[in-house]
C-alpha cells in the first residue's frame, strides 16, 4: 500500500482532525498549537480545567472561533462549510432557547431552520427523555431539563458527529445515568462522540480515548486503558520512609507515587507483591496492606495536571 492509499485510509477512519490548532486573545494564549484526532464511532473524552483551553478548541472546531494559526478538518472537509456544518450536532458552553417557548416549539422552531420534519423534535424528545415536559415553558425548567433539551438541540438531524461540552451539568444521579447510557447508544449505533467533562469517573466508564489539555496545550491523546497503565501494587506499611526506600529500591525513583491515606503505588506488576512483602520485613517494616492496584483515571489526571507541561511536543499514539 502506498502512502497516498495509507493517507485515505486514516482520513476515512477520522470524524476530527486538528493541526496546530491555536488561538491568542491579545497576549493570552488560550490554546497552544493542539493536535488531536477522534476516529469514527468512537467515544472520545476531552479533558481539562476550567480555563485549560477545552471550549475554545471546541468552538474552533465547529467554526464559531476563528484559529491564529492551525487547522481542522471534520469528516474530511474544512470546518464551518454548510455540507459539514449540517452532518454535525453540538452542545457547547451551555443551551439558549427561547424562554417563553416551550422546550417542543423551541425544538419546532430550530428543527424548521435545519428543514426537518415535526417526527425528527418527537424523536429527540424522547431520547432525552422530555416528552412528556415537552409543552412546558423553557423559562421554567430545571438546569437539569436545560441541559437536556440542549442535548436534544445537538441530536437534531441525526449527525454524525456529536460534540457535548459538560452534558451532565445540572444533572441529578439518575439523570447523568440515563445520559452515560444515551452516549454509549449513539456511539453503538454508529455516531461518533466528542465529550468535555470534568466527571472523570464517567469518562473513564464511557469513553474509548481521551486527550487531556492543559494550559492549551495537548499533553496527552491515548486509550483510556493506556493513559491509565496496567495493574501495580498499593502499599501501606510503617514507617513510611522505610516503605519508600524498599519500593524506590524495586521500582526504581520515578516508579513509587503517593496515595491517598498515606499508602503508596508502586509500578510493579502484581506478581512482584510478595518479593515486595519480603523485602518491607527485611527492612524492618511493618506491612499493613500490599494490594493489586489499578489507577483510576482521575489519579493520572491529577498526575499530569498539577505539574508543569513539559516544554516537548505532543505525546499521542499512532494512527492505525
């Protein structure tokens, strides 16, 4: 296969892909040179602070914001043209309806815009379970029904891409349940997702792969499963500064990080636990607990983002 042939098949395998993407407001630099790929039928988590530069990417992606330099392409075209425009749905930065309107006539009036049928506003409605609030005032909805009826806005048209900034806002338990699962049914049907969200547990539920930004900059684009690691060893045992010495000694320096309730993970495969267990009682220590353990996602998260980004380009993993 040639390069002009492994170039189509990549582009035909992406839904997303930025180059460079970067935005200055006067002398702020709200994203810095973001490169990033979502891959058809995926789920895909973009992950950050508040201000770490994850909406204006977003906006810059649907064409709302105009890059300082950079680019994207979505479903192979360049953002912001009417063919592409129209095959994509988004929720970004929060609803805005009508308020006087009910959450159907709101739905009516943007389904008109877009040249859908009244079934295509039923259809939605029912997703997002407000049908039966659908002829209730939009100014007399909870956060969580806003949110909703902005989710159903985004679905209109059926597109292909699907782009949620902090969908769950507002949104009870049961609420962010019944939102989790509606992610994962229009990934199953085929859509692709692009998700922002500060709810890491539900991420690391739903989402195929994440990128986490940072300052604006693009720090990390891997699996969930990747970013994550494999299974290590959580270890507790008194004193600690014994702890860390023997585990520092096995894993070496960079291979022991903190946790919670004075433990210690130690980057060791669980096979290594009792050859570990021997060694804290050589030294003198006593073990209270030596556990299999596998980082959450919002451990790595922390990880990387209390720390200064590294002055490096992008880490990301390969194309397929």
């Amino acid at each position: 296969m040639d390069d002009d042939d492994m170039n189509d098949m990549d582009d035909d395998a992406l839904v997303l892909r930025t180059e460079g993407l970067t935005k200055r407001y006067g002398d702020r630099l709200a994203v810095d040179g973001v490169s990033m790929t979502v891959r058809r039928g995926e789920v895909y988590g973009f992950l950050g602070h508040n201000g770490a530069g994850k909406t204006t990417t977003l906006r810059m992606v649907l064409g709302l914001v105009r890059p300082t330099s950079g680019h994207a392409t979505v479903l192979g075209r360049a953002v912001g043209r009417q063919d592409v425009t129209a095959r994509v749905g988004a929720l970004v930065e929060g609803p805005g309806f009508y308020p006087y309107l009910s959450g159907r006539d709101n739905l009516r009036s943007l389904a008109r815009y877009q040249h859908l049928p009244r079934t295509d506003v039923e259809r939605v409605l029912d997703l997002v379970d407000l049908t039966r609030r659908g002829d209730d005032a939009y100014k007399g909805y909870s956060l969580g029904m806003k949110q909703r009826l902005g989710v159903a806005a985004a679905l209109l048209g059926d597109p292909e891409l699907i782009i949620l900034d902090e969908p769950t806002n507002g949104l009870d338990p049961a609420g962010m349940a019944d939102m989790r699962d509606l992610v994962v049914s229009l990934a199953r049907d085929g859509r692709t997702v692009l998700l922002s969200s500060h709810l890491l547990t539900e991420v690391q539920e739903i989402c195929d792969r994440v990128g986490v930004i940072d300052h604006g900059r693009l720090l990390r684009e891997a699996a969930v499963a990747d970013l994550r690691g494999g299974i290590t060893v959580r270890v507790r045992a008194t004193p600690q500064d014994t702890a860390l010495a023997v585990a520092a000694r096995l894993a070496g320096p960079g291979g022991v990080r903190p946790l919670p309730g004075g433990a210690l993970g130690v980057d060791l495969p669980a096979s290594a636990a009792p050859g570990l267990t021997r060694a804290l009682v050589t030294a003198g220590a006593d073990v209270h607990e030596v556990a299999p353990s596998e980082r959450t996602l919002e451990e790595v998260f922390f990880e990387m983002t209390t720390t200064p980004a590294p002055d490096t380009t992008t880490i990301k993993e390969p194309v397929p």
